[in-house]
C-alpha cells in the first residue's frame, strides 16, 4: 500500500467532516485520524525494506503530506521529543526528504519542513548546513524559525544576521524566536541587551513576558 494512497484515505476522512475553511487552513484535529497505525506502518515498511530513494515524485509527495498531517503525534519524525530524534527514519532517509522538501513549495508541506529542521542538527554531515539553509528561506514562520533554532544550535558563523533577518519579520512569535536563539545558543550579552531594548517599543503580550523575564 502506497503513500498516495495513504493520503487520498486521509483527505477522504478529512473532507467527510470538516468545513471548506477548516481544510483550507487545516485547523481541525489531525491527530484525531483512526488510520494513522496503518500510515506508520507503511512508513516502517518503507524506511526499513527499500528506502525513499526508490519512490517516485508523486509517492515522495504524498509521504512528505503525511508527515505534515502528522506534526502533533511525534511518532513519525520524533521532532518535538526532549531531545529530539529522528524517529523512524536514518539519516539518509532524513536528508533524501529533506531535498525533496525544499525542492516542491506547497504550503501544504510546511508541517514538514519544520519537522526536518528539528532534527537535521542530528545528523553530521556538511550537507546539513545548507538544507538548513535553505528552511530558514521559506516564508512559513515556524519553519523559519525552526530553522534559525537548528542553525544556532549547529554554532552557524553568520547567525546573527540570521535573527537581523527574523526579527524585520512583522510577527511577534519572529520576534520571540530570536530572543530564544540569542539566550540559548549565541552567547553576546551585548547583542541580547540591544535586541531587548528594541522590543520595548514593540506591541504583543507573549513578547513583553519574554522581554520582562529576560531584563
């Protein structure tokens, strides 16, 4: 059974109760799907018998969809676990969907693409820097986000004009993004002091909290 497959059963379920606009910004409950046992086992199946690189386009797509569907299970790619894994896949798996991330610009694959950028840090190969890279250019918040996070963590020369970058973004969770990768990965006082002094003139609840517990 194939991932194409796979994801016409989910769209079916998808569309059998939510409205127009809940599909269109997929907010209704993903993880709520009574098929996702059989998606990770076509998966496990996948990544342990023939591997990605022998799937053509319209399978790597609909996989990478799945995945996306995925975001709030973690049992796919194990992104949101402390600490990260890589969940069912190896590394080869990873970087393989990863390409293939970069390479297709759907919206509807942003769920993905963040997952990979949390845990590309994973795995040492110098190809990571550049799909890294290449998630902090797409126009998804969190992805880039996510992205800056991994760079940082991966001690990127140029991070700092990362966040420069990040915080021109009109988002307060940008914003809040940078202030995490200033205080958890890049170690400039001075800088965080500037960056700090900025938000204060800068409107949202969730970055005045973080401006007050950072001062």
């Amino acid at each position: 059974m194939g991932f194409v497959e796979e994801q016409l059963r989910y769209e079916a379920w998808a569309r059998s109760f939510a409205t127009e606009d809940q599909l269109r910004t997929q907010t209704y409950d993903e993880a709520g799907y009574p098929g996702w046992s059989v998606v990770e086992k076509a998966f496990a199946t996948c990544a342990t018998a023939r591997g990605f690189t022998s799937l053509d386009g319209a399978e790597v797509r609909a996989a990478l969809f799945l995945i996306s569907r995925s975001w709030d299970l973690g049992t796919i790619v194990r992104w949101f676990t402390k600490p990260p894994a890589l969940g069912m896949f190896g590394e080869a798996d990873i970087l393989f969907l990863a390409r293939a991330a970069l390479a297709d610009p759907d919206p509807a694959l942003d769920d993905a693409r963040y997952q990979l950028a949390a845990v590309l840090p994973l795995i040492h190969r110098a190809e990571v820097t550049e799909l890294l890279l290449g998630l902090y250019e797409f126009p998804h918040e969190y992805t880039k986000r996510l992205a800056l996070y991994s760079l940082a963590s991966l001690g990127y020369p140029a991070i700092r004009d990362l966040i420069a970058r990040a915080w021109e973004l009109d988002d307060e969770y940008a914003k809040i993004g940078c202030l995490h990768a200033l205080t958890t990965w890049v170690n400039d006082p001075p800088l965080l002091r500037r960056y700090l002094a900025r938000a204060e003139t800068i409107p949202g609840e969730q970055l005045a909290a973080w401006r007050a517990k950072l001062s």
